[in-house]
C-alpha cells in the first residue's frame, strides 16, 4: 500500500518505504514538527569499484559525480539555490551521494535530486572543462600533508588494488575518461535497483510519490554487475616508511588492516568492539593518550577511523609529534597487547551510545548513515540495541580476535628538509 509505515525500531522512528515499479526505493524518516529537511540519493558504487567485464580509469565514480551536476540548460546546482537549498555530493570507495538541505519548496527540491542522477548529459566539451578543474582539485589534494600520508599508506597496505587508488584518481587516468566512458560508467551502476533516495523531515508522504514519480521512472530498470570481492588476506611483515613533504610537524599514520569475515559476528558488533578498543586507548581520557602526552610524544588529540569497504577493511590512527616513529612504535605496541577492564568498557558503552543516539537529531548524518545500513542489509536501528546489548564478555573476546587477525603499516611525513630524522 502507497505509504505504508515501516515501524522496525524501539526509537520511535516512524519509517515509511515505497518501491516503485522499475524497483527505485524511496524512504522516508518522518520528523514531525521540524522545518529542516533532508533528501540524498545513494547509489551503491564507489571509487574502489569495478565491473566485471570491463575496467574503468581511476577517478571515473569522482568524475561522474561532478559531471552529473551538468545538464543541458546548465548547472542544476542553480535549480537548487532558485529553490532555496544547499545541494551537494560525495564519493567515497563504495559508493556516490547526491544530496540537498532545505526548508522550502521540499518537492520542487527532491524532485530536483532525482532529476540530477536520472538524465545524464555527458559532451566531449563538457567532460573537457570538468577534468581541468578536477585536475585542480587533485593538485590541491597533493598539497595536503594529510593526503600525501594517508595516500601512501594506502598503497603500502594493498598495493596497485583499487582500494589503493585515489578516489580522485590520478593525472594519468583524468586524461583518459571521456564522456563514453562516464556513459559506461552510468549504465553500469546508476539503475534503479542501484540507487536509493532518502528523505529526513515533515511531509506528506504520498503527495511525495506522486510529486517524483514520473521522474523517478526515467531511471533505467536493471541489475547492477559490482563485484562483491574482499582483498585477499594475508600475513604482512609489519613496515614503516618515510616521506618528505610540506608540513611543518612530522605526522604520523598507522593502518591496521583486518577483515571482517575472519570474525564470526556481523560488522555492527565488530565495529562496536573496534570503537570502545580504540576509544579506550587513543581517546582524550585515555591512559595511552595521556601518557604519550607527558612525554611530550604526541602534539594535539590522536585521530582514528574504521572502514568496512568491498574490497578491504582498515582502521587508521594518525597524530601528530616531534618524533612520530617513537610514537607510532608505541601505539602499535599498545593496540596489538591492548586489554580493557569493565569500567573502562562501560563508560565507553555508554558514550558511544550517547555519541549515535544523538544522530537522530543530526538530518543529514542520519540519512547518509540509514541509506548505508539499507545497502548493507543491515536494520538500522539495530546497531543502538547492539550497543546496548554487548556484553563484556563479548567484547573482550574480540578485541582478542581482533589483535591476532591485524597486520599494520606505518606511514611518517617528515619535513622534506628533515626526512631521514
């Protein structure tokens, strides 16, 4: 039935789903009372991704993204802002988002969204004037510290792999994507089935359906052909390299690299672990971080992220310090004999729940993150009753898991005039 609620959580979220006939999704996260609104279109294909049966330049998901943007009668961001939005995109390694902030004309404005990933236009000329300013945009990168190091580190870890790939791409394969080939890339991955639209806010859902339908049904209907392959694992000899750059105070970042299907739980649980591992030791209350701070090894707050991709899984931990081989040395010692006693585990339980609970106010974060958990068949609002559910037990018993399934690499910027300090 048109509209039909979708009540899945203990949260009071009232969720509503609508397939439409070529099998494009739309969800709807109703938010009573509030002026904000969000829309995002998801789709399921990344800078890390490749078809089967072809092989796309690095970069080709980034620049279709921009491209997309153009349209024959000029840049769609222009439609948005004569709506009153802030519209956007980004690209990560597994997927595209397309998305819009608004608080007036709300379906002139999803109507739109749905218009910019349904009608291509690709020109030669068109693709020639992006790749420039992309190209720009790829120099600018090039001239981060942070990107110098976390580009590396990407390349020790897996190699000439796509994961290793700037999803930028590089200079080389900017020059060989041509509008053929961000068609292919189209047809490949932008069908209906592929993508998912997302909306956060106060609406009438049904005039909504009606409002984009016929929009909507420009979409082609057809499988889409990514290749759902993890990065072989394998034991890796433990490697720290040197680069020089532009940066004031040496950097350092470290990946741990894992898989998540050496574990038998699914990858909320393997997550939650992750994080109150992580937390407990490169958190600001953290016995780690403060020691390293009274010897004066680490400048500012030391950073971590986790990722779960197709093609491979990696935490980074970076920071900053006078002599950042000292302490990379001992945060990897600390992570790979790293215990936690219950207090510890609580606290961190209960911030973390703290930290996702309050997301359900944050429209834009909580779309993205709902859309994600859709493609990864994963219930949502399951992952706050995880947190809550993870028992001590459990939770010690895979940090051990992961410690012994971790290989790490370490990446150091150094000044270019100091790099072999």
């Amino acid at each position: 039935m048109k509209g039909a609620n979708m009540q899945t959580n203990p949260y009071h979220e009232q969720v509503h789903h609508h397939t439409f006939s070529n099998g494009f999704d739309l969800f709807y996260i109703e938010k009573k009372g509030f002026a904000q609104k969000f829309a995002g279109v998801m789709i399921n294909y990344g800078g890390a991704d490749q078809p089967r049966d072809f092989t796309l330049p690095a970069g080709t998901a980034h620049f279709l993204e921009h491209q997309l943007f153009a349209k024959p009668y000029g840049d769609i961001t222009d439609k948005f802002e004569q709506y009153e939005a802030s519209s956007n995109a980004f690209t990560s390694y597994n997927e595209t988002m397309y998305f819009a902030n608004f608080t007036h004309h709300t379906y002139e404005n999803i109507k739109t969204l749905v218009e910019l990933v349904a009608n291509p236009y690709f020109t030669e000329k068109n693709v020639d004037t992006e790749r420039e300013i992309i190209l720009q945009e790829l120099k600018m990168y090039q001239d981060m510290p942070d990107w110098q190091l976390n580009n590396r580190l990407m390349h020790m870890m897996y190699g000439d792999e796509p994961l290793s790939q700037e999803v930028v791409g590089t200079e080389d394969s900017l020059q060989t994507i041509t509008a053929q080939t961000l068609t292919d890339a189209y047809n490949e991955y932008y069908s209906a089935q592929n993508m998912k639209l997302v909306v956060v806010g106060d609406l009438d859902f049904n005039h909504l359906i009606d409002e984009i339908e016929a929009t909507v049904k420009q979409i082609k209907s057809n499988s889409s052909n990514i290749v759902e392959e993890k990065t072989t694992f394998k034991d890796e000899e433990s490697k720290v390299v040197k680069v020089e750059g532009k940066v004031e105070s040496p950097k350092f970042s470290i990946g741990i690299k894992f898989s998540e299907h050496d574990f038998d739980v699914a990858r909320p649980q393997l997550y939650i672990a992750m994080q109150i591992l992580m937390e407990t030791l490169f958190g600001l209350s953290g016995q780690l971080y403060q020691d390293l701070q009274k010897q004066n090894l680490v400048n500012g707050e030391i950073d971590f992220d986790i990722n779960f991709n197709r093609q491979g899984d990696f935490a980074i931990v970076s920071g900053t310090s006078q002599n950042p081989q000292e302490a990379a040395t001992l945060i990897k010692e600390a992570f790979f004999n790293a215990s936690i006693n219950q207090s510890d585990f609580e606290r961190q339980k209960r911030k973390l729940f703290g930290q996702e609970i309050r997301q359900l106010d944050d429209f834009e974060g909580y779309g993205i993150e709902f859309i994600e958990s859709i493609f990864d068949q994963e219930d949502y609002y399951q992952y706050y009753t995880d947190i809550q559910n993870i028992s001590f037990e459990t939770c010690t018993k895979l940090i051990s898991e992961i410690k012994t399934q971790s290989t790490s690499q370490t990446a150091i910027l150094f000044n270019q005039n100091n790099v072999d300090k």
